[in-house]
C-alpha cells in the first residue's frame, strides 16, 4: 500500500486529474482482489472480513486524503477542523463485509460557509465511483440524522451500526450524540418491526438445500437481530457483551463456533460465485466446499452441507431462545398462536408433556425449547423413555413433538434410526430438503391432509394402524446415506425401531412392506404406462390387500408433499389416483397378482445381476418391459439377458439349433415367421415343451423342444426349414388332429389385454401346427405359449392379445378346431 499512496503523491503534486488517481486505486484493488483465496485459505471466518473490512477502510482514508489535499492544497486545516466524517454502515460497520456485499458508507457534514464540503463530498464519490467499489452511499447532515431514521426501519437498523473510519473526530462525537438518540427512540416498534420482518423472511427463505445464508432461516440475519436489539436496549458491542442472563456462556460457545464457520461458508460462496451470492446454490457447492478443505468427491459434499445445515439450525436455536428473553417486555404473544411451556424438569416428564398436549397443533415457547435443550436425559433412550417415545405417533399432531425435537436438536437422540440422515442433503434433483426435514413435513402432510378420498381412507384406519402410518411416514427415508439400497436399510431399521416401541407384529410387517416399496407408486405412476395392465399388475403384486394398497397410497401422497415445489400437483394427483383406483379392481385376481409377484422377484434379482448393470440404460428398460411373463417365471436372470442380448443384435431374424439330449430350436426374429410350416414339416418329430414371448422392439422368441434328437446329418435338413419358414410362399401341410369340443377352455375375460386359451387332449402329430396356423389365418397374436406333453397328453396354454381377432371369434376357433367340424368338412 506504500507503493500506492507514493504514486498518487506523485500524481497530487502534478495536479493529475481524478481519473489519473483513480486508476491506480482501481488497480491496487484488482491485486487485491485476486490474491483474496489466498488470503482466505489463511484466514479464520470473522478474522477475514475484518481484514477485508480494514483493507477497504484504507483504500476510503486515501480518498478522503486525497479530496482533502485537492480541496485545500499546502493549506489544508486538520481534519477534525473540517466538518465531514466518512461512516461505515451495516455489515461494513460491523466489520463484518464480504467479499462482493455493498459497501454501505455514510458521509456525514455540517454546512458550514468557507469549508466547501459539499464540493468535498462530490470529489470523494467520484473518486470511488471511478476505482469500481461497488458502492452503496448516503449523505446527511448530523442534524437530521434523527428525522432520517424514523422514515423507514432499515435506515434505522443501518445507523445503529455505525463506526467512524475517517474525517473529524469532533463531528463524530456529535453524529454519537444523535445515534444515541435514535437508539433510544421508540424500541418497541422498532423491536415489533424487526420481529415482524424476519418471520417474513423465514417464511420466504426457509431452511432448505440451498440455504439462504443472510436472510434464511438461521441466516446472519437472525445472528445480526439479536445484535440490534441488544445494542438498542443494552448500548453493546457483541452478543456476548449482553448480560449473563440472557445469553449464557456454554450457549454462546456453540453460536459462536457455527457462526465462524458460516461466516467463512459465506465468504467461500463469493469467491466462488465472483460476486455477491446469498444462497448456496447447489451448482456452487463442490466449488465452496473445496475452497473451505473438503474432499472433492460426493462424500465431502454431504459432509460440508450437513455442517452448514446443522450451524444454520444452531444460529436459529440460540438467536429464538435469546431474542424472546430481550423482547419479552416489549411483545406480546400473539393470540392466534398457540404456544405451550415447560412443564417438569427431566426430559421423559417434558417429553411426555410434550404428547398430552398433542391433541391440538402448538409451537414450543422458546423458554420450554431451552429447559428441553437443559433437561436432564440418559445417555441413551432406556426402556421407560421408549414407552414415552412411542406416544408420540398415538398424537392426533406428533408434528408438534418432532418439530420441537428438530428445532432443538434432539431428533437423533430421541429417534436414534434417524440419527445418520439429520442434516443429510438430497442431491438428486427432486427433493429441496434435508432427509429430517423432508421427514418432518411429510408428517405434517400427514396430519393436514387435503384429498377427500385420501382422508377417508387414512381415516379409516384404527388407532394402532394411524400410530404406525406415522412412524412409517417419518422413518421412511431413514436408511438413505449407506451403501445398500435406502428401502432395504430403512425396512430394516424401521423394524428393529418399532419393536422397541412395542408395535404389534403385523403392524410391524405392514410397515416394512411400505418402506421397501414407499417410492413405487409415485414412479410408477410418473414413469409408466399406468393404462397398462402388465404394469397395474406388477404394482399391485407388492400390496396384494386393500389396506395395504390404502396405505402405500396415504403414504405416497404424504412423502411427494413433503418434497416441496409443486411436485403434488393436481396432474400428478391424478395419475396416483388412476393408479390406485385401477390396482382396487384387480384385487381378487389372486393367481395374476401371484404371477406379476414372481415376476417383481425376478426382475430384483436382475437388476442385482452384474451382466445386467453392465448394459445401456435404455436397454435395461427393455427388458424390464417385457409383455410376455414367462420369461422371468421360467428363467433364470442369466438366461434372460443371454436372450435379450441376442434379441439387441438381431436385425431380421436367428436362431440357434441345440442336438445334444434332444433337438431343440431357438428362434428370435422380427418380420413374418411361419411356425405352423415348420412345425407340420417336423411332424414325425413330438414336440414336447414350447415358449413364445415377445420381447420388444416387435421382435418373439421362440424355444420348441423335441422329445429326440436328429441324426447329425439331418441338421442341415433342420436348417434348410428353418429358413424357409421365413419364405412367405411356402405352403404350411394341413395334417387335421382329432379334437374334442371339451379340449378347449376359452377365458376372454382372463385380464383387460389378454384372454387365454387352454388346450388339453391326447398328444398327437401335427396338433400344434394345425393350432398355429389356424391363429395366423385369423390374425391372433400369441404374447406367450407354454406347451407341454405329458404321458401322450398335451397341455398347451396360449396367453393371447385381444386385437379383437380372438375373442370376437370363439365359436370359430371353437368350430375349426373341434373333430366333429372338421370331420363335416
């Protein structure tokens, strides 16, 4: 800084312009600036916005140098004999600037002829205006410092934190005189004003995943309220100058240390933004973190935003229980509130206070949120604190008990499950806040719900089902942050947990249920094709009872409020609402709901399979989409992907022939494909099991095994079939098998897409192919085939589309079929 002020000598005494000296101000202000990482990796939280407070202190006090030697030359009068002082404001007067904030400066002057100080003052804002501060000003005379900040409470707030940086000492012990008075002035509308102005705040900056750190909830803001007040009613310097009794010194410790760290959390956030920026957004976290030290990979992210989390929730805590002992004279409590006290010394007594008054919805009085945070506890909850704890979710409002639990940080001891996911963020683009939280507002969905239909199931409910519908609805998300799939860990911990609050078995084992599937029917219902049966079934197979199905529901609804941002709209509504009412009426059909079931197993068990995790996303959901079941009832997972990868690479058609034991025929194709050609030409061969599935991208797959196999020089005559069953002029052989009328067992009504048809009768020659090629000549599509001969009997079921070609025809098929017609014919 030497350096400098001995350029802007040498400018003064050539009488260089302004701008000239601007300039070289402007300049040491960019070095500055970007050596400022580097001082801040060096530095302690509140320790760098001092330094930088005085850094821009200097740079001021060169201003008013060099406007007071421009002003006056070689007879320049001292500086207490000029009336004009250069005043640092809010933050800045704090000695608490960030990096890019404001800098809020207040000239104050008196008029006086002969001392041109308006002329004075004009010369140093240009000056700074000309060095590029980003700088936020006000010119008064002391006199009407007092009118000023009765206009508006900001002002008022602003000048209560002045501090004198340059100009005449003399002036400012009269600019005290007045700053006295407007201290003095009026505290309980200025006490009244400023209370009813951080609950605005609160409300439109909430604590969320992106934390507003100035004017969010546990912000500077509350810190810096709690300084006002003090500093109105008590004249002091710091919150810790307040009297013992109202801020404490084992309180002020952990404030303290949260408000370090947020302060560096702060200036970290514009570095890494290179402006002002108040909110921690998600895009500048890994940004922020890694300026403040943390491992530059997911773990440190989680880790540095469940500090930030938890320091915001201790500035809230402490500033709450602070401020109502500052105001307490000066507020009343609000009518329309209802605010409960401390009421018994130890915490099981408070706790249980806490559920007696449940019957209604409260917010704990900041007295009785300090008394909970004194009260005596065991190390850890023992038996008669769990019977206490499970009283909580019997609570017609438990949100009442757990947000009071939350606000004091007492959640991870009470509901130990929880204990890894306090503060833990959620970043996956869906969720805006932390799992506790999230946590807490689905319970409060819970209790105020607003679907009609959903409040009639959810109260239809017993007292026991309610209690555990709650415990579910808040522990759902307890096993996020481990290695292991979040639904199985929170199953696991919501049932160790429920035990020990003494939930009945059955209960236990709904809840488990719902927790292991509580993100189905939401991604079901915004994923899939809820008008499509495979998928109803396949959901409903994990809540095979109505009470289950009006459970998952209660619980969807209540976990998508919880998120926030619009995510239950009326859109999204509905498709839930589609999705339940549409799995309602499938119910009772046991034995397709066991099937999507086995199914849903298979499917898990893929998803698992490492051959399967090395596929393309898009191929994954291919195959999970199968239509045909029979796949994954039949199969095992590595069999299916072999398929499915051959199924990736055919482009017309392929097949694969196997002659070991016996002949068996693999066939995976797209276009036409005449089975009932091949199998008449293979008529001497008895076929004694065969699969049809489609697969996707319009593509089946057919496996036809044979009771023997083919000589070794019949296999090219195998293959020569094969491909002419692809040729569409080749003619299928007519070979009539005797049928009776009773054989067949037609049920159009099986499910909404498909019917089915059974086929049992005595095994013989070319039955299959006649089958076959009957459904091609009427254009029946085959979704899957299960053939099988057992003791010269066949017991073939065709699961079949309904295009209209089959049901509308089954006197037809019936009468083509039969011997009787076919021996008329």
């Amino acid at each position: 800084m030497d350096r400098v002020k001995a350029q802007i000598e040498e400018l003064l005494y050539t009488n260089a312009p302004h701008f000239e000296i601007a300039k070289v101000l402007k300049g040491e202000i960019k070095r500055y600036f970007d050596t400022l990482e580097e001082t801040f990796s060096t530095s302690g939280g509140k320790d760098f916005l001092v330094k930088h407070t005085r850094k821009i202190d200097t740079v001021l006090k060169l201003v008013y140098q060099v406007a007071h030697r421009d002003m006056f030359g070689n007879y320049a009068p001292l500086k207490n004999s000029v009336p004009l002082a250069l005043v640092a404001l809010g933050s800045y007067g704090r000695e608490q600037l960030c990096v890019y904030s404001d800098i809020d400066l207040m000239i104050v002057y008196k008029d006086i002829p002969g001392y041109n100080t308006k002329e004075m003052i004009e010369k140093i804002l240009y000056i700074l205006w000309d060095t590029g501060l980003k700088l936020g000003h006000r010119v008064h005379t002391v006199e009407e410092l007092y009118e000023v900040s009765k206009t508006d409470i900001t002002i008022k707030t602003a000048l209560i934190e002045s501090r004198f940086i340059e100009g005449s000492n003399f002036l400012w012990t009269e600019t005290q005189n007045a700053l006295y008075r407007i201290r003095h002035d009026d505290p309980g509308t200025f006490i009244r004003l400023k209370l009813e102005e951080q609950a605005k705040k609160h409300k439109k900056y909430p604590l969320t995943m992106e934390p507003n750190l100035k004017e969010g909830s546990g912000g500077f803001r509350d810190a810096n309220l709690v300084y006002w007040i003090g500093k109105v009613l008590y004249n002091v310097d710091s919150i810790k100058d307040l009297p013992e009794a109202i801020v404490e010194e084992k309180e002020y410790r952990p404030f303290r240390i949260a408000l370090e760290f947020l302060f560096r959390v702060r200036s970290a956030l514009h570095l890494a933004s290179h402006k002002k920026e108040d909110r921690l957004r998600l895009d500048l976290l890994p940004s922020v973190a890694g300026l403040l030290g943390y491992e530059e990979n997911p773990k440190g992210h989680i880790r540095f935003a469940m500090k930030v989390t938890d320091s915001l929730k201790s500035i809230r805590l402490y500033s709450t229980i602070w401020l109502e002992k500052l105001t307490r004279d000066y507020m009343e409590i609000p009518s329309e509130k209802r605010y409960i006290y401390p009421k018994g010394k130890d915490f099981n007594t408070m706790l249980k206070h806490l559920c007696n008054e449940a019957k209604t919805p409260y917010r704990a009085h900041p007295t009785l949120l300090q008394e909970l945070l004194n009260a005596k506890r065991p190390e850890r909850p023992d038996r008669k604190l769990y019977e206490t704890i499970a009283m909580i979710f019997y609570q017609p409002y438990a949100y009442s008990i757990l947000s009071t639990l939350s606000y004091t940080k007492l959640l991870r001891y009470t509901i130990p499950p929880i204990r890894k996911v306090v503060d833990m963020p959620q970043f996956d683009g869906y969720h805006r806040y932390a799992v506790d939280i999230h946590s807490l507002r689905c319970i409060y969905h819970l209790e105020h719900i607003g679907e009609p239909l959903i409040l009639e199931l959810y109260e239809a409910l017993s007292k026991e089902e309610k209690a555990i519908m709650k415990l579910v609805v808040f522990l759902h998300d307890a096993g996020k942050g481990r290695k292991r799939d979040h639904h199985l860990v929170g199953a696991s911990l919501f049932r160790i947990f429920a035990q020990k609050l003494q939930f009945d078995p059955h209960l236990i084992e709904i809840g488990e249920q719902l927790i292991q599937y509580h993100t189905l029917m939401s991604n079901i219902a915004q994923r899939e094709d809820i008008y499509n049966e495979k998928v109803i079934f396949g959901f409903a197979s994990h809540f095979p009872t109505k009470k289950l199905l009006d459970m998952i529901y209660i619980l969807t609804y209540a976990d998508m409020n919880g998120v926030g941002g619009e995510i239950y709209n009326s859109f999204s509504a509905k498709l839930i609402r589609t999705l339940y009412k549409h799995s309602l009426e499938i119910l009772g059909q046991t034995e397709l709901l066991d099937e999507a079931a086995k199914r849903a197993t298979k499917e898990a068990a893929l998803k698992r399979h490492p051959a399967f995790k090395a596929l393309k996303k898009s191929e994954q959901k291919k195959i999970l989409q199968m239509p045909s079941n029979l796949l994954f009832l039949r199969y095992r997972p590595e069999r299916i992907i072999d398929i499915a990868k051959k199924a990736f690479e055919t482009e017309d058609f392929t097949y694969q022939i196997s002659n070991e034991a016996h002949l068996t025929i693999e066939i995976i194709r797209t276009g036409s494909f005449n089975l009932s050609y091949l199998l008449g030409k293979l008529t001497n061969l008895e076929v004694v099991n065969m699969d049809i599935s489609k697969l996707f991208n319009e593509l089946k797959y057919f496996k036809i095994d044979f009771a023997t196999k083919v000589g070794t020089d019949e296999v090219y005559l195998v293959e020569e079939i094969i491909a002419d069953a692809f040729d569409p002029t080749k003619k299928s052989i007519k070979k009539v098998p005797h049928i009776e009328r009773e054989d067949i067992d037609i049920d159009c009504e099986h499910s909404k897409t498909y019917a089915l048809m059974h086929l049992k009768s005595k095994n013989q020659k070319g039955l299959l192919a006649y089958v076959i090629n009957l459904f091609d000549d009427l254009g029946i599509d085959i979704v899957t085939a299960k053939v099988h001969t057992l003791k010269n009997r066949v017991r073939d079921m065709f699961l079949i589309e309904k295009n209209g070609n089959f049901c509308h025809n089954v006197e037809i098929i019936i009468e083509k079929l039969t011997t009787k017609k076919n021996e008329e014919k």
